[in-house]
C-alpha cells in the first residue's frame, strides 16, 4: 500500500509567545534569532500513519513539502523516521502562495508520482491553524477525503476511519485512492533511529520546480492566493479578579449564580 505524505516544516510552536515579535506593517512575525524550524505537531502524526500502514501492510512511503532549501532538513527527519522517499517542491513562483495555492502544488506533485493509495495529512499546521490545505488537495485530486482521524483500519474494500469529533467518534469506511487527515490521538510519532539518520543523509531529496511538475506560475504565488492577510498583530490579554461576598458558602454561591445571571453566562 504506497502512500504519499504532504508536510509543512514551521517555527517550533513550544517557543514562548514572549518570545514573537510582530513586524505590522509588513504583517510578518519576527522569530527569534535562534528559534528552530520543526515538522508541523500533526504532520508528524501523518508520517507516523504512513509508516506504520507501511510495515503493517507493505509499499512505500513518500515525503512533500513546498518550501525554501532549509525544508529540506525537515525531509531529511521524514527519511530518518523510516520514509522511503521524500521530494522538495521550491520555485521563486511558490512563494507567498496561500493554502489554495499550496494545494495545487502539491497536487501536481501527486500526479507527477503517479499511483498511490493514500494521502496523508494534518489536520492543521501548528503555525496558522487553517486546516485547508489537505481538504484542498483532495478537492484538487477529486479524491474522497476523511478528516481529524483517531484510527484507520484496513478492510477489504478500502479503509474504515475513526474521526474524533468534540462530542464523540463518527466512523467512516473510504475506498482507495483517498486523502485522509490526521489528528494527534492516532499515534506517537517515533523518533529517528542513528540507523535511520545514517541512511537518511546518503540519501538524496530531489527538488521539483513549477516547471518539474507543470505548474501554471500565474496561478500560484502571492498574486494568485485567494486568503489576504489585512492585518497581524499580537493581542493584549487582560484579565480581572471579582471575589463574591456572602456570609455563607451558600450566600456566596447564590451571589455568584446571580453574577454569572448578570454576564448572560447562565
């Protein structure tokens, strides 16, 4: 079963917020100087997913990214952890392109590998939170998509998926070719063996440019993306402390359910 992984290689997201600087008028955050670029949380869980189905039930295990010649250290992890391919897509006309964009990319990237059975994915990338690019994919590929998985199950018709949702777990059976994203409850990614970082960096990362793959320039890039950002800013976070009076615990509980009457909580 060959599966395709797409990740996003981000400013690590356990750096302290106090840590951001925010350049407003270029709408830009300012890392600091020594901050580190990391695999994205649940994309690391995708590459987790590939792997294991791999091991589980043969094939290969493709690696993408779109990014700049330091994502491909990020590529180089993907190898390490037991990936067996993996491909850099960087070209000047990339740049600035938005999840859309990104998504069309990749999905050139996709058809340039030829068969597949599964696309994986996070469910969001740890620095924007937008969760589009996967299910943009999909769209791009006109491939079934399931979103937020906890478990896959292979069947013989395809594949059975648990989604974690806020109230519960929905069950979905897909058919092959399909993309799915994934959430952190399905697995905990393993770390890179010395065998594997070894083998890794002999390994080489080809780079795909728009030409590579037959992307259009005109419809990716800043001045195709379809998202503007308006405006970046770090937000000032106040807070207040109110005591409730009373003379007993259950004064005090009647005035704080009063309270929260006031404030339309309750």
């Amino acid at each position: 079963m060959d599966s395709i992984v797409c990740i996003k290689q981000v400013q690590d997201p356990d750096i302290p917020p106090r840590n951001f600087k925010v350049d407003e008028e270029n709408l830009a955050v300012i890392p600091p100087a020594d901050a580190r670029l990391v695999i994205s949380t649940f994309d690391e869980n995708a590459i987790e997913a590939a792997i294991r189905l791999k091991e589980a039930h043969a094939g290969k295990v493709t690696a993408l990214t779109v990014g700049d010649d330091p994502a491909r250290d990020a590529l180089k992890q993907c190898l390490a952890m037991g990936c067996d391919d993996a491909v850099l897509l960087r070209d000047e006309a990339f740049e600035g392109s938005d999840a859309f964009g990104v998504a069309r990319i990749l999905a050139a990237a996709v058809r340039r590998i030829g068969a597949f059975d599964i696309i994986f994915c996070g469910r969001l990338s740890s620095d924007w939170s937008y969760g589009a690019t996967g299910l943009a994919l999909a769209e791009a590929l006109a491939l079934p998509s399931v979103s937020q998985l906890q478990r896959i199950e292979v069947t013989n018709g395809g594949l059975r998926c648990e989604r974690a949702l806020e109230d519960g777990v929905e069950v979905v059976d897909v058919s092959t070719p399909c993309l799915l994203t994934v959430s952190n409850e399905i697995n905990k990614p393993r770390f890179p063996t010395v065998k594997g970082i070894l083998a890794a960096s002999r390994k080489q990362v080809p780079v795909w440019s728009a030409a590579d793959v037959g992307v259009d320039p005109a419809e990716v890039g800043a001045a195709a993306a379809g998202l503007k950002l308006t405006r970046l800013y770090k937000p000032d976070f106040t807070g207040g402390c109110e005591f409730i009076e009373g003379d007993t615990p259950e004064d005090r509980a009647g005035n704080l359910a009063l309270r929260l009457r006031e404030e339309k909580i309750l």
